[in-house]
C-alpha cells in the first residue's frame, strides 16, 4: 500500500524522465514527515534520508520505471534492510534449560512478555517452559504472572519478596532439576533509567548467563527510545527487543530507532494483552506501517479539503452500520474522482492491501458512473429489484450491456465488503476516519 500510494503522489511530479535531485528532494520531504509521524527519532531519520538520497543519486535512471517508482522502490528496500532485513528466531539451541531474561522500563510490557513468549515456545517450538517471577518491587508483580502462567497453565517460580538475583538463580536451579528446556526471567522495572537497577540486573545475569536478553519497549515510547534502548545496550547487550502495545495507535517508530541505534534484531511485537496475541516481527510490514501511516495522515487531509465535513461523517456512519448504498456509491465515486484513482485512495488505508483493489480502474469508473446513473433512485436504494428486464433498460441507457450492469453490481457487493472491513478497521482503531 505504501508503494502505492508513495507512487502515485510521484508520479504527478516534474521532472519525470530522470532522478532530479528536485523530485528526489520531494518525495524525500514526504518520508521525512511520515518517519516524523511514526516517532522516529530526528537523528535516525536524518541518516536514513541522506542514506536514501545518496543511493537515488547514484543510481542510473531505469527506462522501464518511472523516477517515483524507482525512489519508492529505494525508500521501501532501504528501510526493510535498517529494520533488520528478516525475521529473527529465538537462540534456543544451547544447553537446556536456555535462559531468556526480560528487561525494560516499568509499564513496558516485560511481565506481559515473558507469559507471550512462554507460550509461544510451547506451542511453536514445542518447548517445556518455566516462568520466573523475580519483580520483587511491586507484589502485584508476582501475582501477575502467576495469574497469566495460570491461565496458560505454564509453571511460575517465585519466593516472594526476596533477592531477585537469588530468585532468578534458584529459578534455573529448578527449572535444571525439574526437566524445563527454556526458563524465562520477569524482571523490575523502573519509570527511568536507574543505577541500582541496572547493576541489579547485571549481577543477575552474570548469575545464569541467559542465552537471550529481550529488551521490551512500549511501540508508544516515541523519541525517547533512542536514550532507553542505549543505555540498556550499553549495559546489558540485550539480544533481541520486543515491542508492545502494537495494537494501539502507535506506528511503530521505535522499532526503527532501537533496531538503528543498537543494531540488535527484534523478535516480537505484541498486538494486545492476551497471552496469544504475540506476532513475530516482519521488518516489510513494519517498513509499510511506517511509512503508509504518513500516507494516511495526508490522504485524511486531502480528503478532507474535498469531502465536506457532513458527509464524511454520514459516509463513516453508513460505512460503519453496514447501510451503504448504490446511490452513496455513486456519490462517493463523483468525489473520488475529485481525489485520484480510487485504488490509490482505498490502498492508503492500513489492512486493505490486501483486497483485490485492482479489479477497479479509472477506465472502469467512467462505465460504472454510466450505470449508476441509468438506475432509477429506486433501483439504487433496492439493487434487488433490478431483474432482468431492468437490467436491459440500464444497459441501453448508460450504452452498455448486460454484463455491465452485472459487473457494476458485483463490484458493489465487493465494496461494500471492502467497507464493512473498513468499518471494523475503523471501529478497532477507535476514532479512525475513513474516507471511502
Ligand atoms: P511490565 O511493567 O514491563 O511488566 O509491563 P506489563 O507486562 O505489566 O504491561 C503493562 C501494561 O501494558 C499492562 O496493563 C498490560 O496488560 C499492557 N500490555 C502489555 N503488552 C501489551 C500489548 O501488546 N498490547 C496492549 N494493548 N497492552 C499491553
Ligand atoms: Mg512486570
């Protein structure tokens, strides 16, 4: 969707033929804003769009592309390769049990963590997992993960409030004596960076020498992850970060900066609070999250200065109660065409990638605007009615034929498809505004 939509927006600029530095300088003012939406930190997004320019500039123009889709091709590969290129699996090979010790920032998502990935192991990695709870600070702590390990019926070994270097070191302890392949440490957290804790930390492991170490951070953490995410490398050469609250609005900015600044994979994203609701992380989806959020922001904008207010609202309201008509359908179509290609426009909404959107082109339209308006307001408020000797009346009216008007049709059941994923997209986001 990013390239999409990225595309479209270059392929109205001047210059086309060749790579300016004019249209380069464009479309790299678009990547800043966008990595500057999704949190991104100043720094990293100042490296990566002189990374970009260097390698536009270089580069011979190809024939059979235009200059937008060559750029956008160099932005996209550019930022898959600076988040990490693949996808990283969890070192699980050495000696049993393998250590996993989760550190991070209070209210990172560190306890939520440890019981995701515990049962991700049992159940994709077929491993036997222990759980250990050595957050002695905050008591809730400890009841936390008992109650998660509980309901995934995953083993949670704690001593209460004691020495949480002891805990973690009896925990492998137990885990050795009691036939666990994986033992993962819960660990304190504090709101900022702290001395104690990180000497804590430390201590605890040089005591069990965990094969991994997973920094988690909040994906909401914004411009302060870049200061976090170094001092607990510097620290504690964590081995892999995991990044939480996914689901919420975040655009994920912070798994660009970390990945940049540490250089270290990241394994997890977490799209919720369940136990189940843990994702591996997919550096290309990441790369279109970042950078189609940008693009959503500027097509609400766009759309927004064409569609006025009223309507935008009574669209989503129809769109989310599933009420969308022919009629709106024509309605909508005047104003897309007012907006661009409706494909661009429907590609700009995260999560439609996906639906065949190519099935409806500019040509297309011309024919189903010709439809729609053949119809009686009847007809376009009651598609049902339309019979066969209806369905001839249409055609000879718009200058069409039967299987026309079918396919007018059937691209409508599509959309209104399309828009009930809309809608629900939209609901989850809570406050999204689609624009159809
Ligand atoms: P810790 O202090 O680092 O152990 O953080 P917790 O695991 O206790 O998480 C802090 C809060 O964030 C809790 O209310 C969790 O339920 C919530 N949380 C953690 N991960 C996610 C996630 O991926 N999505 C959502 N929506 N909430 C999360
Ligand atoms: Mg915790």
């Amino acid at each position: 969707q990013l390239t999409d939509s990225l595309e479209s927006t270059l392929k109205n600029l001047r210059g086309q033929g060749t790579l300016t530095e004019e249209n380069v300088a464009d479309s790299l003012r678009e990547v800043r804003r966008a990595f500057l939406e999704a949190d991104v930190s100043f720094n990293v997004t100042r490296d990566f769009v002189k990374a970009v320019k260097e390698k536009a500039m270089g580069k011979e123009v190809l024939t059979s592309v235009t200059p937008g889709q060559q750029i956008v091709k160099i932005i996209h590969d550019e930022l898959v390769q600076v988040m990490g290129g693949e996808t990283k699996e969890l070192a699980l090979a050495g000696k049993p049990p393998v250590g996993i010790m989760m550190v991070g920032l209070q209210g990172s998502g560190k306890t939520t963590f440890a019981a995701k990935i515990s049962l991700y192991l049992r159940s994709k990695r077929k491993k036997k997992p222990l759980l250990v709870a050595a957050d002695v600070y905050r008591p809730a702590a400890i009841k936390q993960l008992q109650v998660l390990g509980k309901s995934i019926g995953i083993p949670v070994y704690d001593e209460g409030e004691g020495n949480p270097v002891e805990i973690i070191q009896h925990g492998y302890e137990y885990a050795e004596k009691n036939g666990f392949d994986v033992v993962i440490y819960d660990t304190a957290g504090r709101l900022q960076i702290d001395e104690k804790l990180m000497q804590e930390l430390e201590k605890a492991r040089d005591a069990v020498h965990p094969e991994e170490i997973l920094f988690v951070a909040d994906a909401m953490i914004g411009q302060e992850a870049v200061n976090v995410a170094q001092t607990f490398f510097e620290r504690l050469n964590f081995t892999g970060v995991c990044l939480s609250k996914m689901d919420g609005d975040a655009r994920g900015g912070a798994a660009l900066s970390i990945k940049k600044i540490t250089g270290v994979p990241i394994c997890f994203i977490g799209v919720g609070e369940k136990p189940n609701e843990i994702d591996l992380f997919h550096p290309d989806r990441m790369a279109s999250r970042i950078l189609g959020m940008g693009d959503v922001v500027s097509l609400v904008e766009k759309a927004q200065s064409v569609i006025d207010e009223r309507d935008a609202k009574d669209l989503k309201k129809k769109i989310l109660n599933n009420t969308f008509d022919l009629d709106d359908f024509l309605r909508q179509l005047r104003t897309i065409k007012k907006l661009g290609r409706l494909k661009d426009i429907l590609g700009l909404i995260p999560g439609l990638n996906k639906l065949p959107l190519d099935k409806i082109n500019e040509k297309e339209m011309v024919y189903v605007e010709a439809v729609l308006s053949s119809m009686t307001p009847k007809e376009r408020k009651h598609p049902n009615l339309i019979n066969g000797s209806r369905k001839a009346r249409i055609a000879k009216g718009s200058g069409t034929d039967a299987a026309r008007v079918n396919q007018v049709l059937r691209q409508f059941e599509e959309m209104k498809e399309m828009f009930k994923k809309i809608g629900s997209i939209a609901k989850k986001q809570n406050g999204g505004n689609p624009v159809g």
